[in-house]
C-alpha cells in the first residue's frame, strides 16, 4: 500500500500545470485504483485459504494493469511519461509474480486439508 500511495504524486510532477488541470480526474481515479488493489490484496493476504476470489481478483487486476501499461510504454506516452509507467509496471509485475508463485501453496494447501 505505501507503494500505491508513493507513485499518487509523480504523475503530477511529470504534467505541465496546464495538463495536470485537463487529466486531474483521471490521474485520481488512478491512483484509488491503485490503493484499492493494494488493499484487496493485504485483505486477501490475511486469510488466503478462504480469500481466493480476492486473489484471482488481484492477479486479474494485475494482467489487466500489466496489458494497459504495456502498451503506454510501447506506444501511446511521451519518452519521460513512459519512464514513470515503466517504474510502475516493473512493480506491478513483481507483485504478480509473487502472488502467483505462492498460489500453488495456498491451493495445495487447502487440497490437503480437504483431501
């Protein structure tokens, strides 16, 4: 979560004031978004045996966020915005790849538990 909420103020200091005004919306949204998710998946973390939607949820978010964020860099953002969605997909995917390297122990987990 301290990394969603410490990416909120960059997109403001990349943006001429003039943008910053036409994109405040959507840079907020963004940014919920982002807080959001981080709390979905400390939620998620705190009971994952019985949480699984909110961690398919979380890494559904994440594929989604990896795709959009893919091709910001690759084609749609200016060199200096691209730098910053950069930053923030090498995070996203760090925290995808973890998600999805512990979900195999938290469903043979529970398949043992159950089996």
């Amino acid at each position: 979560m301290a990394g969603a909420a410490g990416l909120l103020p960059l997109p403001l200091t990349l943006l001429s004031a003039e943008q910053v005004a036409e994109h405040a919306v959507l840079i907020s949204w963004v940014a919920v978004a982002q807080v959001v998710l981080a709390v979905l998946a400390g939620w998620s973390a705190t009971n994952p045996r019985s949480r699984r939607a909110g961690i398919y949820t979380t890494i559904a978010a994440l594929l989604v966020k990896w795709v959009v964020d893919t091709y910001g860099v690759l084609v749609a953002l200016p060199p200096q915005q691209a730098a910053l969605t950069l930053a923030d997909m090498i995070l996203s995917v760090a925290l995808l790849v973890g998600t999805l390297e512990a979900l195999p122990r938290i469903v043979g987990a529970e398949a043992e538990k159950v089996g």
